[in-house]
C-alpha cells in the first residue's frame, strides 16, 4: 500500500541578508511519509534548524513551496499559517518550555483549549489519555517544576499529541537529557511512528538517535547530500 505524503517541500532556498546576503538553504526538495520517522542531521550551520523552522510554518521568508497534508502553505497569512499549525503540527523542543505553575495536565490541555474544538471535559479525557500512553499520567495534578527533566520531556510530547497533529516536529528533542532519557524519548518516538502512525521529523546531533530513525536527511552547507 502507498503510504501518504503528509510533507512535501519543492525548492525551498532560503537567504539571510545581514550582515551581508548569504544562502542557507539551497533547493531543497523532498517528501515525508505518513508514519514515518525522519531526522535532519548535519554539522552546526548546516541549516537543518533554519530547515526545520520553514517547515513548521514559523518561517516564512523563504523561496519555493512547502505543502502540508496537499495544501500549499506559500501567500497564506499570519493567522492562517497560525491554525494549520496548531491543528497540524505539534512541537518537541530541546528544552520543554512547560508552564512550571501549572499542572502537567493543564500544559498537556493548553493547544486544545486553544484549537477550540472540544468541551474542557473532553481536552482535559483527551490529557489523561495522552499522559497515559506516555507514562506519565500518575505526576498529572504535579506542578511541571516537580518533575524530573525525562518526566518533563514527556509530558512536553502528550502536549504536542493532544491535538492529533498530523506531524511531530522535534528540535533537538534529546538535546538536553542524560543518555538513559534520551534513549527514553527515542524509543517514545518510534513507537508513535511505528505503533501509532505519526509523522516525526526530528532535527538532532545524536548519531545514535539519527541512526536507528527510519530515514537520514544529511544536510551539508545548505544542501541535502
């Protein structure tokens, strides 16, 4: 069966312009499967995040055509890149930016409270199940700043699954964990992928992480090799 493409970029050249004009991103094209896991990989400067934040729609200074789920996203405004990526895409940083005063279940509800698409009854069912498959729904009622950073980790991508994204963007998403959380968060990731059908694309420096995603995209000054 031909898996859908949920990702697609045609062309994609990027330029920063101070101090002086420079390319950073140089035609880059390719598609991301349904369910697959990928990650960006490449030495600083290579321009996998810059990559990354024209992907998740944060970036819109580029040249070329990005595509999400079919629909191209170029000349759409501000607000309404805003929804598709609330609604499409969710978000798993180096660090978890949670909410330290708030309940994990309040930071996992805050993207679907803000979708607006169920009742509080039904976002706050939809938290418990998603803290669950993390393992994580026994520290719900916790303050985030109780938790250990792996159990936040976690509870940073029940956040990102509340809203049944289409795509898990992840920004070094091991970047800040000891090796046993971050093969933690790995074997996470490739469950969504594998178990669950998520999409994941994932920027990272962690060979170990990159090596056993289902598909590598080098890039090298700008350029996928």
């Amino acid at each position: 069966m031909e898996k859908e493409i949920v990702l697609s970029t045609e062309n994609i050249n990027k330029f920063f312009h101070e101090p002086v004009k420079f390319q950073v991103l140089k035609d880059i094209t390719f598609d991301v499967f349904s369910g697959e896991f990928l990650t960006l990989v490449g030495k600083s400067g290579s321009g996998k995040s810059t990559l990354l934040y024209c992907l998740s729609t944060m970036d819109t200074q580029y040249e070329g055509n990005l595509y999400i789920k079919g629909e191209n996203l170029q000349h759409k405004s501000i607000n309404e890149l805003a929804a598709i990526r609330n609604e499409n895409i969710g978000f798993v940083f180096q660090f978890h930016y949670l909410l330290p005063e708030f309940s994990c279940l309040k930071n996992v509800m805050l993207p679907a409270q803000k979708l607006g698409r169920h009742s509080i009854q039904e976002i706050e069912e939809m938290a418990y199940n998603k803290l669950e498959l993390l393992g994580v729904k026994d520290q719900a009622l916790k303050p985030a700043s109780k938790l250990s950073g792996g159990q936040q980790q976690r509870v940073s991508i029940a956040r990102a699954l509340i809203n049944n994204p289409a795509i898990i963007m992840g920004d070094e998403p091991t970047g800040n964990l000891d090796s046993k959380n971050a093969q933690n968060v790995f074997e996470i990731f490739k469950e969504l992928a594998h178990d669950f059908g998520q999409t994941i694309i994932a920027v990272t420096h962690d060979k170990d992480f990159a090596d056993n995603s289902d598909r590598i995209i080098v890039l090298e000054d700008g350029r996928i090799v």
